[in-house]
C-alpha cells in the first residue's frame, strides 16, 4: 500500500459521513421479523446478487451508537446500502485504502478453508491507516465479509471445473445463510495503541485468516502493526486469558483454546464474578444456565470465579416475542450478546463465542471432554459500561431461560446438526 498519512482513521458510521464513535446492530431472524422494508441493490453494493433463501431471511435491523445509545429500530435493508449503519461502516473499508486484515472460521473456501477447533470461533474486520489509527468490526455471520476491498474481489470456489460464488460480498448473497437467522454486529474506533492490543488478543484466540490472499489482508502501517499481523492465521499456544483496557474504557478479553472452559463462565469470571444474562447460539452440545456457587469441573485456577449465567432462550422487540435459541430454522439466534444481571455494573458484551460445550466432563454425553465444541477454541469479548444501552440490551434480551437443570447425558452419536 502507498504510504498515505493524510488518511483519516476508519470510524463506525450511522450513514455515509455521520461518524461515531462506537456502533452496536442486532439483526432479526426470519420468523421475527421477515425480509426487509426496502430495495436490496442487484447486484449488491459489495458484490453478489442477492439471495432469498426460498423467502426465510431477514434483514430488519435495530441500532445504537455512542450518538443515541438507545436502541431503535433501522431503516431499510442491513449492510445493503451506504445509508445503512451496517453498509456505511464497511464502506469505508471497501472502497477505502486502508490497510485491513479479515478473519472468520467459516468462510468455505472462499477465499480459505473453514476450520473447526481449536482454531477461534471468531469472525471480524480490523482495518487502520498509515500512522496506525483504526477500527474493528465485529461480526456474528459465517462466510461475511470475505473481501475487504474492491480492488481484490472475493475469489469464487473451484467446483466441477467451474468457479461458483465468485464476488459474494454484500450480506444477504452468500451461499451460507446468514441473514435466516439472529445476527450481531459491534464496531468501535480504536487508536494506534488499540489496535495493538486488538491483534494480540486475536493472535491469542487463534482467529482463521491469512495473511497472504490480498482479499482478507493488506498488511501495511506501522512496523510493530505489520509484526503482529503477520503472527495472525497460526495457531496460539497461550496459556493465557487476557483482558486489555482500551483507550475508550471498553474491556477486550481474549480466550485460547488452551482454556477448556464453558466461554461466558469464564466471562463472568474475569469480570469479578458478575451475573449474567446471555443469548448466543445455543445447541447441542448445550451449557445449561448456572447458579450462584455451583460447581463447574472444566474450570482454570487462574480465572477466578465465576457468577451465574442465565441463558437466554426468548427475548422482546416491542410486542413482538423473538426466538433467541440456537438452531437451523426462522425462529434462531445466531448473535453473541449479554448483559450484567446487576444494574449497578450496566455492562454490555459482544462475543464471538457460542454456550455449547460442557460445565464438568459427560455433562452432554458419556465421553465428552471439557475441550468439547467451543470450551476448546479460542474468542474474544468486548465489554464496556452504558446504562442506556444496558437498558435497551437487557429489555432486548429479557424472556424465558434456559434450565438450570440439564438432562442426564445420552450416548455419544454422530450429530447431523449443521455447525455455526
């Protein structure tokens, strides 16, 4: 990349030049709230023609900023215009010239392989200028984004002698369907010394990229920027679960796969113990709500102790009830959110990481290892203080919960279930 310092530094985006410091979006599911009240662009604005998923989509959308952190409702289509937050965010990095690295385990090929554990469960965008000042998007959806310029389109998948897919990069045109169900989105403005500390926590979680398909990465800046990028897309071996204070007072904590603990337990634990209120995709192999004191076997001495964690399986938007349960249909979440259950610590967390896995060894099935499913992959949460947006989140979120008393375990069996 030509060096550039007059380049103003990526930023969250409400709409085209309507700058904010930080960005939340909760995108419905199907059953919730279908399709969306507008046009969606064909082809798309970042490429691909959309898709309707024989009529089970949504992209109807609320939001908040550091603008108006009160949740609302948005108009439109999500991440289909320049007049959306979600469309005018990643513009920015797509038709920008910003340095940018993309990550997500779930891109099928295109441009690299999926991968399961213990490789992170973690999807995003982190893009920054010449002198190093930057953003991170992060994102819930398998698959998006998969190119974050224009000038390096997404390349398509090889298939009996033909490439299929190829310039899929406007939510909504994926083969993976990512808009049937729930999806989240949180975006923040990070300085330089953020940004550092935004690649050690992903270089920590093990996050899926490579660093060198042009369409997921155009490493440049700083040299100590350029260092860190390139110690991305290889496996961590930490033994560390890292919190990093950034300059906005948000925390950034970091899992690694060596940490074969239920994901927000550990949450709650390096947050001082705070109870939780949490929906994110919940299957099998599930991790029931917690109790206070309640003993959990797949645990790491250095976490501390952890509060309880209340699943959430139904939430609210208005009057409408929404499914906030894990699974393949219109009525799922497929978004990471939580909230404190303590109004004296309003947190607000935006994870990448899914409640299955296992509290003590065969809590799912006779055979399961505390590295099951997510307790043995690597994630990261941003957490930070708002009571507006507290609010919002917690009326969002507020329903039935999952049990706290799991079913005895079954028999291990293949799973057909489709993983997110």
């Amino acid at each position: 990349m030509t060096q550039n310092n007059s380049i103003p530094s990526p930023t969250p985006m409400l709409k085209k030049d309507s700058p904010v410091d930080w960005l939340f979006i909760f995108k419905f599911n199907a059953e919730d709230f279908p399709e969306c009240k507008g046009k969606r662009p064909d082809p798309g604005i970042f490429g691909g023609s959309p898709k309707d998923y024989k009529g089970k989509y949504s992209l109807q959308y609320v939001y908040a900023s550091s603008e108006n952190p009160k949740l609302k409702k948005g108009r439109g289509c999500v991440g289909n215009s320049l007049s959306d937050p979600l469309g005018a965010t990643f513009a920015q990095i797509y038709f920008g010239d910003y340095n940018y690295v993309l990550w997500n385990d779930q891109f099928y090929g295109k441009p690299i392989a999926t991968k399961g554990g213990p490789w992170g469960h973690s999807k995003g965008a982190l893009a920054w200028n010449d002198k190093g000042e930057g953003m991170v998007l992060q994102v819930s959806t398998p698959s998006w984004p998969g190119s974050g310029s224009e000038k390096h389109p997404r390349p398509g998948k090889r298939k009996k002698g033909k490439i299929i897919g190829a310039n899929e990069n406007t939510l909504g045109t994926m083969d993976d369907d990512d808009i049937e169900v729930s999806q989240h989105f949180f975006a923040t403005k990070l300085n330089k010394s953020d940004v550092v500390k935004v690649l050690k926590a992903l270089q920590n979680a093990s996050v899926v990229t490579s660093t060198r398909k042009k369409s997921i990465c155009n490493n440049g800046g700083p040299k100590d920027i350029q260092a860190l990028v390139n110690t991305l897309g290889k496996k961590s071996h930490s033994t560390e679960c890292t919190v990093a204070k950034l300059s906005n007072g948000m925390k950034l904590i970091s899992k690694p796969h060596t940490f074969g603990v239920p994901p927000w337990q550990l949450v709650s634990a390096r947050l001082g113990g705070v109870p939780l209120r949490v929906a994110s995709w919940w299957a099998n192999p599930e991790i029931y709500s917690t109790v206070k004191g309640q003993h959990i076997s797949c645990w790491h001495a250095n976490l501390g102790i952890p509060g309880p964690v209340e699943i959430a399986v139904t939430g609210k938007w208005g009057s409408q009830t929404l499914g906030l349960k894990g699974g393949l249909g219109k009525n799922f979440n497929h978004a990471k959110l939580g909230v404190s259950k303590n109004p004296k610590k309003p947190l607000c967390i935006f994870g990448d990481m899914n409640q299955q896995g296992a509290l003590n060894p065969n809590s799912d099935y006779i055979g399961q290892k505390c590295s099951s499913s997510q307790n043995g992959r690597g994630g990261t949460f941003y957490v930070f203080e708002n009571e507006e947006l507290f609010k919002s989140m917690t009326a969002l979120l507020g329903g039935e919960s999952a049990s706290t008393t799991a079913p005895p375990p079954k028999p291990r069996k293949k799973r057909k279930s489709r993983k997110k």
